[in-house]
C-alpha cells in the first residue's frame, strides 16, 4: 500500500514542480532550463506585487543563489549556459550590490570545472605587494616574512575557475604581469626563476566602465581586449523592478528561517515602499534592509516601511529637508562627505565592504577616505 502510494507521489508531483526542477536543476540540459524560464515568463500577465502564493523556488537558480525572473535575468542566464561549456574568458560589469559574485558562481558550477575550486580574489582589498605575492605566490627567502614556498591563488586555482573582482583597481604593473598569465597561462612565483603552467578558467568584475579607463590611459587597452571575449552587464535593481518583490520575500524567508522568527506578509505600506525605492546599493541594499526588517518586526504582524528604513524614492523629495538642514548648518562640500560617511560606516557597525557597497565606491578609495578622516 506505501509503495503504491509512493508511486502515486511520485507520478503527480511533475505536474506541480516539474517547471520548478527543470528551470534550476543544474543537471538538466541548458537550452531545456533556461526555454522552461523563457515560457513561463512569456505566458505569465503583468504584475506590480505578485501574491504570496504565486512565490516559488522556480525563480532562483538553487545552485548559486542567483534570483530573478525578468526577462533581463533569464537572458543572463541563457549566455551563462552558452559560455559555461567554453573556457572562454568572461567579463561581468555593473553597478555595486548586482550580484556579480553570484553570477561568477553561476557559470562556474555549470562548466567542466565545477568539481574544481572557484576561486575569488578582490583586487581592491590588498595592496599591490601583497596582491602579488598572493596571487602569483612566493619562495621561501624572496622578501622578509616569506619562511616558506607559498602556492598563490592561480596556482591553487588549477583545473578551476579563477574569479578576479574589481579588477579596475589593478596597478599599471600588476595589469603587465595579469596580461601575461592571460595569454600564456604561465606563473612565475616571486623571487622565482621558473615558469610554472597553470589551466583555469578566467572571470573579472568591475563596477567601472573599463573603456572609458581605457580611453583615459588607466587600464591597458590590451588587456581589456583579451578580458572583454563575453561581455555580461547585470542590470541595477531599478531597471529589473518586477523582481524586487520575489526578492524581498526570499530574503525574509531567509532571514526568518535563520532568526527562528515566524515568517510575516508585507503589508501594502511596505510593499509600495520598496517599488518605489531607487536602491542604488541595488540587491545587496535590499537584502540587508530586509534584514533589518526581520529583525525589528518582531512581535508585529506584518512587515511595515518604518521596518525597513533606508533607501532613496525614486523622483521623491525625501532628501530636500534634510539638504535644507545641511545648507542652514553652513557644511562644505568635504565636512558633508565625512559625516556621511561616519553614518554609513556606524549603520553597517564598521563593516567596510557593506559601506563601500552603500557608498558607491571600491573599498580602496574608501580605506584612503578614512584614512583622511583619521587624520583630520
């Protein structure tokens, strides 16, 4: 009787889950995956809001997090299934808090190389002679400190991916010595005398417009060209509005899940509140002001905007009273940058990656702010 129950089970759950299994399963083919996405988005009405009900794991790609059902999104997805069965070098651009991260992950787990290591390196986040030794590794005497024969991590990153963000905040040295890797796919260690080869699959990231870098004599125009083989640019948040609601709620599930609190609706209020926002700190903003909601709705029944707190309205004049503040407090240009900033860094408790990403700037340019800050 429970075996043919099972059966049973098993021969009526296609009908409610098949889409969602075929649209995130990694295993199925590409073109079947992503034309399940492209079909269902194309049959399915206009919405602001969807309802609750209407929210399902069919919009994320369960292998790497990356969530979305606009069609900007499931085209995304449908060049990652094309690039992902190529070695081809990959360029992802856009704005801070997109998502590039995820996206490097998604390609990486639907290519050859997905039982290897991904690994990521964030340029901006060491300084130039410590990048080196750490991407390239070092011998054991080359510089003071170095005990020992150290693998960087493109050597550690053989037979994978390597992922290298904010790769505009590369020095004009350091872009010489990453234009050889790419084309010869050789290593020297430093304070080494031998080349050693490596195999792996090479994706950037920038949140700069890397031609006008270009075009500005602060990125090798050589370079760029052997990075810029598939060119992916993840849409801002604004520009993918019909999102923001399965994101919301997938974030609260989330963060509900992982606090032990019950989870509870948007009310109208927020739900409006958070289509109107700009979120230029896009789906990393978002995630975080969710977040913030879980955690101070506790005990409410719904989820309200004074939950949820910051973010900009779109074409709203929500800025002007306290710009008035501002200008009636006689603060220039540089003390209402400091102060913005001493508010970002205390909202994020310190966090400087989460303050970058709010700010709009790379984290090397935040490190050199604060460092004015210290000693103003």
């Amino acid at each position: 009787m429970l075996k043919a129950a099972a059966v049973l089970f098993f021969l009526v759950l296609p009908e409610f889950a098949g889409d969602c299994l075929i649209a995130t399963d990694p295993h199925v083919p590409p073109s079947t995956r992503v034309n399940t996405l492209r079909a269902r988005q194309d049959g399915s009405p206009t919405y602001r809001w969807p309802r609750e009900r209407d929210h399902g794991s069919n919009e994320r790609c369960r292998c790497c997090g990356l969530l979305g059902y606009s069609p900007a999104i499931i085209d995304i997805l449908e060049v990652c299934d094309r690039v992902a069965g190529t070695d081809s070098t990959v360029l992802i651009t856009g704005e801070t808090g997109t998502g590039k991260d995820l996206l490097a992950r998604c390609i990486h787990l639907h290519s050859r190389r997905a039982g290897r290591k991904l690994m990521p390196v964030s340029c901006a986040a060491l300084p130039e002679t410590l990048l080196e030794s750490e991407l390239f590794g070092h011998r054991r005497g080359s510089f003071t400190g170095a005990i020992d024969h150290q693998k960087g991590l493109i050597e550690r990153a053989d037979g994978g991916t390597l992922f290298l963000d904010e790769i505009d905040s590369l020095t004009p040295a350091m872009q010489a010595k990453l234009l050889r890797l790419v084309e010869e796919h050789r290593i020297q260690r430093v304070g080494g005398e031998h080349d050693i080869p490596v195999d792996f699959r090479l994706i950037a990231a920038t949140n700069s417009d890397l031609e006008e870098k270009v075009r500005n004599g602060e990125f090798r125009s050589d370079l760029f060209y052997r990075l810029n083989v598939v060119h992916v640019v993840l849409p801002p948040l604004r520009d993918r509005l019909d999102d923001i609601p399965r994101l919301a709620r997938h974030f609260r599930d989330a963060f509900a899940r992982e606090c032990g609190h019950p989870v509870i609706p948007f009310s109208e209020a927020s739900e409006e509140w958070l289509m109107t926002r700009e979120w230029p700190g896009n789906i990393r903003q978002l995630k975080h002001a969710v977040e913030r909601a879980i955690v101070l709705s506790q005990g409410a029944d719904r989820i309200e905007p004074s939950h949820l707190g910051h973010g900009s309205a779109n074409g709203g004049n929500c800025l002007d009273g306290s710009l008035s503040a501002v200008l009636a407090a006689g603060l220039d240009l540089r003390q209402l940058e400091r102060r913005y900033i001493r508010t970002v860094m205390r909202h994020t408790d310190g966090h400087r990656g989460r303050a970058a990403d709010i700010l709009g700037i790379d984290r090397r340019t935040l490190y050199r702010k604060l460092e004015s800050l210290d000693t103003d």
